[in-house]
C-alpha cells in the first residue's frame, strides 16, 4: 500500500468522521477533502474538476428547476388535495398517500414532493384522529424507494450512469432500472401499509394530537419594560391556565431561576418566561402585551406570521449557537422556538447548537415564505399562516414540459433498439432544454429558477466524484477491492453483489445518496473486474443500494424533511428502516443476477 493510498484513506475516514459529527455541511467537508487530495498530489487538478463537468451534476441541477415549476404552478399542491380525499380509515388514507409519492418520486425530484405531503398528511392525521408519526415515516421512505424505479429518479442514479459511461460501458436506460424498482417499490410499499404500520404503532409517537409531547416547543419570552404583565403575579397575569401552554420556569435578570414556577411568583422586567407548547399555541403568545422573543429584536408593530423551517444539514448554520449564527440578521426573523425530535431542549435559545432536522419555529415578515423557501440553509418552510396561492395558469405547460422530459429519451432508446442508426438522446440535453422551455412558458422565472437549485447538493455530486476518481488514479479502488475479494473470494457471485449493497448502504446513510454511489462505485468496479464478472450488475446495485438509507434519517432528503415534523428517533429509523433494508437487499440479490447475469 502506497504512501498516497494511505493517504486518501485517511483522508476519507476523517471526512467521514467530520460530517457524521455535524461540525459542517457535507458540501464543505467534502470540498475541502478534495482540496486538500490535490494539494497533496494525490490527485491531478485536472482530474478532481472533472466531477464538476460530468453531466450528472447539470442534470441534476436542471431537475431542481423542473421540480420547481411543478411546485410553482400548483401542479403539485393539485395532487396533493386529491390524494386523501373524504376517507377516513387511517389505512386507507396510507395506501393514498405512498402510491402516487412513490410514483411521481420516479419522475420529480423527492424533496419537493415530500415537502408538499407534509402539511396534507398532517391536517389527515388530524382529521382521523392518528399520530403524524404513523404516516410521515412511510411518505419519506416511499419517496426514497419510487426514485429507485427509473434514470431520474435520484442524483445517485445520474451519478452511477455516468461513471459507467466514463469507464467506457452503456449508460443506464431511462427505464431499464425499473426491472427491480418495480418490484421493490410494490413489496417495500407492501411492507410499509402492513408491518411496517404496526411496527410505528408500538410506540406512541409525537404528533399533532392528544399527546402531551406532541411537537413541543419549549418557548423563550422576554418581559419587556412597561409591560402590563410587571409586578403582577402569575396567576393575575393570566399566565396560570394558558390553553395548550405550560410555564415551566422562570428566568431572572440576575440568573436566578424560579422553577417550579408557584402562582404567587411575580413577573418582573426583562424575566424570560419559558413555556412549553405546540406551534399553534404559541402563536397566543404573540397577543400577550410586553412579550418579546429573547432576541433583541422588537418585531410588535410590524406585520409578521409565524413559519416553521426544517433545518438542512447543508445548512452554514450547522454546528453554531443561534447566537453565533447571526439568525436574526441574516433571515430578518425571530427564532421563538426549536423542537428537536425525541429530546426537549431546555438551553436558552441562544446558546443551542443547531444540528440537521432540528425545527425552528419563526416569527417574520410575510415576505420570509418566497424568500427563503428554496434556500439550501432549510429543507422545508411552512407558514402556519396562509401561504401565496400558487399560479395555475401554466399547470398544463409544466406537466407537458415534464411529460417530455421522461418520454423523449425513452423514445430515443427504444427506436435505437430497433434502429441503432438512430442516436439516443441524452437526458442531460433533454434536462436543459426544458429548463429553457419552463422558463419561456412562464411556468417560473429566471430569479426562482435559480433560488430553487440545491448549489450545496452539486457541491457534494462533483467533489464525490472527483474523491471517486482519486480512489482510481491513487490505487486505492484496486487496493480496498483487492482485500474485499480476499475475504469474500470463496464466496458466490451473489455475495459480492451484497458486499457492495451493504457498503453502499452504509456509505449513503453517512453522506448521501449521490455521495455514496460516487465513492463507491469505483471499488466495485475493481471488485467485479478482479473476480473476472460483469460491471453492470454491480453498477445496478449501487446505484438500488444508495436510495436504500431507511435505517438512518441523515444520508436522504427525504428522512431529514420528516425527521423534526414527525418527532422521531433515530431508534424509529432502525426500527422501520431496518427491515425494509433486508427486502430491498433480498430483492435486488433475486432480480439484479436475473436480468444482468453476473
């Protein structure tokens, strides 16, 4: 083993490391590893920028705009108000919720799509009286498996296919994957509608209903000067029986704490009140005179509504106290309230260190919605007032932008199958001409256009890939493939294909998807060439394997979007991801050898 192999290596567990303890966004761990493999000479310039041109990375980049002004005209929020209908059987209202979330996930990118599930399901849970929790989890995950169905249906794909491309293979088809989504996505949806139901049900999961913890924040006041609420005591200050709202404690200027808090306990200037509640009824707080949030920041007097954001863990913000992150000035909104799945944070707002998944509870100009609701800092932003009412008026353009967009390159392949004189179109090409179509018809501006592209998720697609083509220049592919064969070597085909699964599934829980399949696509390449099989079938498995994150919220989108709403643990994931896992792999280990014989 070469110096430089040792080098790389060490170089990736450390990057590994950095980004599983939350210090910084996967992007800038991942940025700087690469940095620092070409400043070592590990890796040429020349070749590390090459993930940076792979048409994955503009593929990807145009799909955000196309999912965009699916969003932006209202396409989307259509289908979501059709899906639950008038049922009220908690099941039912599931088997309408995962089957077209894991249908237009082939399609559409899965953030948008789980974004604008959430309010819907949540108001169903409401209506039939179950715990969110019971129905989030399964739109995540049948978001995840839909994606596995066809060439756009996740970055990982695009990535997998370019690299096969790369190395002088065929490119993945637009549908040829479906062979084993397919069959994934009906068992995994089978699953999810049945044990995987039952398996949410052990545990009374935070929601929006009936329980005591159900998405509580704990909420920071301060009493203001002049308030009416000084020198009264707590009960005269209506503060004893407030609806949906507990005061918990009492914190004095000079750093004493009353808690438990007694009704004859009076309120005196600049106290900060805590309370626990659920974001409906914080809003009440907003009507008590002389209450301010704990920034020192006076929004009475303006008008402002009240959001709540899921933070990204591409976020800045990411590993910083609220206080050093400078929340106020940046977004010009007040921060109320965090509530952080499974854990009651009970420090001083200031001083909490945002973490991915954690959700904030907002106080801001109207104006806070479209402005930041792309930004790569939040996964999600809901306004629990009423949000703009979306254009309809270009919701057939976009479905038909979109409906070319999957058509014309199957199209393309098959009349190349039966005319190979015929060239096939790449969905690259494709991708960017209907970003110039969306935009000429209208169905988004050129501002939205660019505010909706995850630059951070690109960041992390090209630097995987130039990390994947410093394992291949360095040696340290061959030498990773080299020992995995030498422990595996008396094993059957198919058990390198569930070595490569598992590895990859444990490399996209860590990063992500597109991340995982970069990295590990070139060892697996060295595996098969080594064992003297086809590449393919274990391109095939990658690329299943990276959408296969079910036991950990942080390596998808799509887990971290309804990680906080849902109020779940990360034992919720093990517990329901987990066996969703063994299908996936048990159905990827029966099919894939069938179809692309190894």
């Amino acid at each position: 083993m070469t110096p430089q192999v040792l080098l790389l290596l060490a170089l990736l567990v450390g990057m590994t490391a950095v980004i599983a303890r939350d210090r910084v966004g996967p992007d800038l761990a991942m940025f700087g590893t690469l940095a620092l493999a070409v400043g070592m000479g590990i890796v040429d310039i020349r070749d590390a920028g090459i993930g940076f041109a792979d048409p994955a990375v503009m593929t990807v980049g145009a799909l955000f705009v196309v999912a965009a002004a699916i969003r932006e005209t209202g396409a989307l929020q259509l289908i979501t108000r059709a899906v639950f209908g008038d049922t009220r059987s908690p099941r039912v209202g599931l088997v309408r919720l995962v089957l077209p979330t894991a249908f237009f996930s082939a399609f559409v990118n899965n953030t948008p799509i789980v974004a604008m599930f959430i309010p819907a399901t949540r108001s169903f849970a409401r209506r039939v009286k179950q715990s969110p929790s019971r129905f989030l989890m399964p739109l995540g995950f049948a978001a995840m498996l839909g994606g596995t169905c066809t060439l756009i249906g996740t970055s990982a794909n695009l990535v997998v296919s370019g690299r096969l491309e790369q190395a002088g293979l065929e490119p993945l088809g637009m549908l040829e994957l479906a062979w084993v989504g397919v069959p994934t996505v009906i068992l995994g949806l089978g699953y999810l509608t049945t044990l995987g139901w039952r398996l949410l049900d052990q545990r009374k999961a935070p929601g929006d209903i009936g329980d005591k913890e159900a998405r509580e924040y704990l909420v920071e006041m301060r009493v203001a000067k002049g308030s009416p609420l000084v020198g009264k005591s707590v009960a005269d200050g209506g503060l004893r029986h407030l609806p949906g709202l507990f005061l918990a404690e009492i914190r004095r200027e000079d750093g004493s704490v009353l808690r438990p808090v007694a009704p004859h306990d009076l309120i005196e200037v600049e106290d900060h009140l805590v309370l626990s509640g659920l974001a409906e009824t914080v809003a009440d707080l907003r009507a008590l005179p002389g209450l301010h949030p704990v920034e020192d920041v006076d929004v009475q007097g303006l008008e402002t509504h009240l959001y709540e954001v899921v933070m990204s863990h591409r976020s800045r913000l990411i590993g910083r106290t609220v206080r050093e992150s400078g929340f106020r000035r940046r977004f010009d909104a007040a921060i109320l309230a965090i509530h952080r799945a499974g854990e009651r944070i009970e420090s001083r707002i200031g001083d909490i260190t945002l973490r991915p998944g954690d959700t904030l509870l907002l106080s801001a100009s109207p104006g806070f919605w479209s402005t930041w609701r792309d930004s790569p800092d939040f996964y999600m932003v809901g306004a629990l007032d009423q949000q703009p009412p979306p254009k309809h008026k270009n919701r057939r353009a976009a479905l038909v932008v979109l409906s070319l967009l999957v058509a014309i390159p199957v199209g393309s392949t098959v009349l190349h199958s039966f005319s190979p004189g015929v060239p096939e179109v790449s969905i690259a090409v494709v991708a960017l001409l209907a970003v110039v179509a969306l935009v000429a018809l209208g169905c988004i501006n050129a501002r939205q256009a660019r505010s909706s592209v995850d630059f951070g998720v690109l960041i992390v697609i090209g630097s995987a890939l130039g990390l994947a083509q410093a394992l291949t220049d360095s040696g340290a592919a061959e030498v990773l493939a080299g020992g995995l064969l030498g422990v595996t070597g008396s094993l059957p085909p198919v058990a390198l294909l569930a070595v490569v699964y598992l590895l990859t599934v444990c490399a996209a829980a860590m990063l992500s998807n597109a991340a995982g399949a970069a990295l590990v696509f070139p060892i697996a390449l060295s595996l098969a060439q080594a064992a003297g099989l086809d590449v393919r079938p274990f391109a095939i498995v990658v690329a299943l394997a990276a959408s296969a994150g079910f036991f950990s919220p942080v390596g998808s989108n799509a887990s971290l979007l309804i990680y906080g709403p849902g109020g779940y643990r990360f034992s919720d994931f093990v517990r329901v991801g987990l066996p969703l896992n063994v299908i996936c792999l048990a159905v990827a280990l029966t099919i894939v050898p069938l179809v692309w014989p190894l």
